[in-house]
C-alpha cells in the first residue's frame, strides 16, 4: 500500500538523514551535544509538517529544495550568532544538498500509485469513491463482468495491479476473482479498499456479523492500552496546558473586548456510553448565535466573531477543553462529542452512529484530520466512517500519529 510505502520510506530516509547528521558534524570536528540532536529533530519535524516526507513529485521541481532551504539557512543563522563560525555555513549546505538529493532519488524509487479497475455498476463506483481524499489507487476503467471486453487481456496490456469490486459480485464469480488473484492481482472488496486504503470503514457496506467477525476493537478489551491511553492523556493536559497558557490568556482577553458575553461557552454534550457532560470552549460565536434554535456551524457562517474565526482555524477555541480530559470527560484523541439534539437525527439515518459513543470523546480525531468541517448530515457519515476506522485501530502510535497531524492542521491554519 502506498501509506505503508511511504511509512518505510519514511523510517529509511530518517536513518539516513542521521547518518548524514552524525558523519557530518564528525567531519567538521564538532560534537554531537543534547542541541544538536534538538537540531535534527527540529529539522525533521519540519520537513514532516511541510511534506517533505511524503515523497511524491506533485509538488513541484523546485518546492521541496526550497522548504528545506529555508530550514537549514534559519538554523544556520541561528547557530552562527551564538558561535560566529563561518564553517556552519558550509556544514549546512552540504547537508542540505545531499538530504535533497537522495529525497529525489527516493521520490524516483517509490512508486507513485497503484494502476486500478473497477467491477461494478457505476452508482457502486460513485459510492465506493465518494469521500475519497487519498488517490491511492489510478483507476483506468470501471467494467462490469458481463462487458464484452476480455477483462484479463485488458488488465495485461495495461499493467492493472489491483481490482476493487462488491463483495456479492466476487462471490458471484469467484473463481474468475481467484485467477486475478493468483495472478498476482490484488483483489478488494469495497469496505476492504475504503479500510486498507482510505484508512475509514464502509459503514454503508457492513453489517453486525462484520463486527463480530473483524480483528480490532482492542480499545474496548484491552486494560493495558486503556492505562496507556489515560497517563498519555495526563501528560499531554499537562504539557499542552502549561505551553498554551499564554495563548489562552491572551484570548481571553480579545474575547471579552471584541463582544459582550461571557468568555467560555459552555455546552452539553454526549461523552462515554451516552453520559452527558458539559464542554467547555472559548466563545467563537455572539450571545445570540443560537436564538433560532439548536443548528450546525456553516462554512463562513455570520454568527462567528472575527478572532473566533482565527480560534477556529487554529482551534484556539478548544484549549479550554483541557479541563474537560483533566476531569475525565474527555481523551486528548477520539471522536469529537456532539449535541444529543443531532445525536437523535443522526441515530436514525447513519448506522452504528451510537459506536461512536464506546469509546471517551476527543479534543482532536481521525476524522478531524482527515475530513474538513462539516455540517451535514452527509459530512457526519463521512466523519464516522473515520471514527469507526479509529476505534477498530485505536493503538497508542496511532494517537501520537494523530497528534502530529493535528499539530500540522493548527500550524497551517486548516481547522474549522
């Protein structure tokens, strides 16, 4: 799969890119110190939010040089007002053109994406790829079985590599699935490429001997990760808290200038098992936002304050939320709570909605980082398509994964 084509890639050029790190300031006659380990995981840490890590050529001939220019050139300036040695200059350049080089030769060595067809009617193929953010998967041509087209002399002449179908129609020709299979050819059903691929499940595709039978689900059982879950949450509040602090002071303030009403709204919501508890935000909204009525936050929506456009983006907003995962409320990752208002809506026409609720809710999620804002009822499939793809994978890597996403979300300002 790409993703994990690109989590080894990933893992390898970090080697390397020590390798480098190491050799170099030996080269050069300085020691590697408690800094210069700061140093290269702050370069590290950029290229990750800046995507230079992801090692593909879409983004342009010049663009991953220059990022990393960036970097090594501010570092460098950094350093040599401490030291005033005119030989980090040159220490920097050199990794800064051998680290780009080999990224290029990587980009060339990984494969891009993966040459696809699909089996199926056409509503199966919109459906199968609606919500698709990804674009793991090229596909050429979408066929039914009944075409009149040698399928087999199709996939040959242009190098197919994968085949993504319903499961009824495999069954229905399985032994024609098995020779693709056997061929080499990987064969997946629809809720299998939108789980291993688009990293969600099909929750329109699935069915209660789905869940019974699937792996996963250890974050309901397992008291170890459960115990991981909960001290990781401790310290997180601890650290995001006291390094927010600041932040939070000062919004507090422009919240109290910029429109009368309170400084924190604080709103019911549901949480563990269907337990309600009341979230505590900055408030983004006027006094009156909600005079008509419970309703959802709309794409540039009027009733949100100029700075509480800003929290939102930066998801300011939810720093208050810190008292919530003190009080065990809330986990710093999960799904995010909702109003039991929407709750009710939403039970009836999204399957499995009330999942949702098995697990602490979040300040941040998969689905936060992986689907934009939302505010509809087709937004809130997708968002639990995401959430249950998280409670079947939920492992403590996984949460620290997120977290750097998140972290590149706020960074680049595309919360809310």
């Amino acid at each position: 799969m790409k993703t994990k084509h690109t989590s080894y890639f990933r893992i390898i050029y970090m080697i390397i890119f020590y390798f480098l790190f190491h050799t170099g300031n030996s080269y050069f006659g300085t020691v590697m110190k408690t800094y210069s380990y700061v140093i290269f995981a702050m370069i590290y840490f950029y290229y990750y939010l800046t995507d230079f890590l992801n090692f593909d050529n879409s983004n342009g001939k010049y663009r991953p040089w220059i990022i990393s220019s960036v970097i090594h050139i501010a570092i460098a300036v950094l350093l040599w007002s401490f030291s005033k040695s005119g030989i980090l200059f040159l220490k920097f350049f050199v990794l800064w053109f051998l680290t780009n080089v080999i990224r290029e030769i990587m980009v060339k060595f990984k494969k891009q994406d993966v040459k696809a067809i699909f089996i199926g009617s056409q509503d199966d193929f919109e459906k199968c790829l609606l919500g698709s953010r990804h674009g793991f998967f090229s596909f050429l041509k979408r066929l039914n079985m009944t075409d009149r087209i040698d399928i087999f002399n199709y996939m040959t002449v242009n190098g197919i590599e994968a085949v993504v179908a319903k499961e009824e129609i495999a069954k229905e020709y399985q032994e024609k699935f098995l020779r693709m299979k056997l061929e080499g050819i990987q064969v997946l059903f629809t809720w299998q490429y939108k789980e291993e691929i688009e990293k969600k499940i099909d929750v329109k595709n699935i069915s209660d001997k789905w869940f019974l039978y699937s792996s996963g689900f250890a974050i309901l059982s397992d008291g170890f990760e459960k115990k991981i879950k909960t001290m990781a949450d401790l310290a997180m509040t601890i650290l995001v808290g006291a390094s927010t602090f600041p932040i939070m002071l000062v919004s507090a303030i422009i919240i109290k200038m910029e429109s009368p009403g309170p400084i924190f709204y604080r709103q019911k919501r549901i949480g563990l098992g269907g337990k309600e508890f009341d979230l505590v935000k900055f408030r983004s909204m006027r006094t009156d936002a909600e005079k008509d009525g419970p309703q959802w936050a709309q794409k540039n929506d009027s009733r949100i304050t100029r700075y509480g456009s800003f929290m939102r983006k930066t998801r300011i907003d939810e720093l208050p939320q810190l008292w919530n995962v003190l009080k065990g409320d809330m986990s710093f990752v999960g799904p995010r709570p909702e109003r039991e208002v929407f709750i009710k809506r939403l039970e009836k026409e999204l399957p499995y909605y009330n999942m949702r609720h098995l697990i602490k809710p979040g300040l941040t999620g998969w689905a936060q980082v992986m689907y934009p804002y939302g505010a509809s009822v087709e937004d809130s499939l997708r968002k639990l398509e995401y959430d249950l793809y998280y409670i079947k994978h939920q492992r403590f890597i996984f949460d620290v994964l997120i977290l750097f996403k998140t972290t590149k979300s706020v960074l680049f300002g595309k919360g809310r």
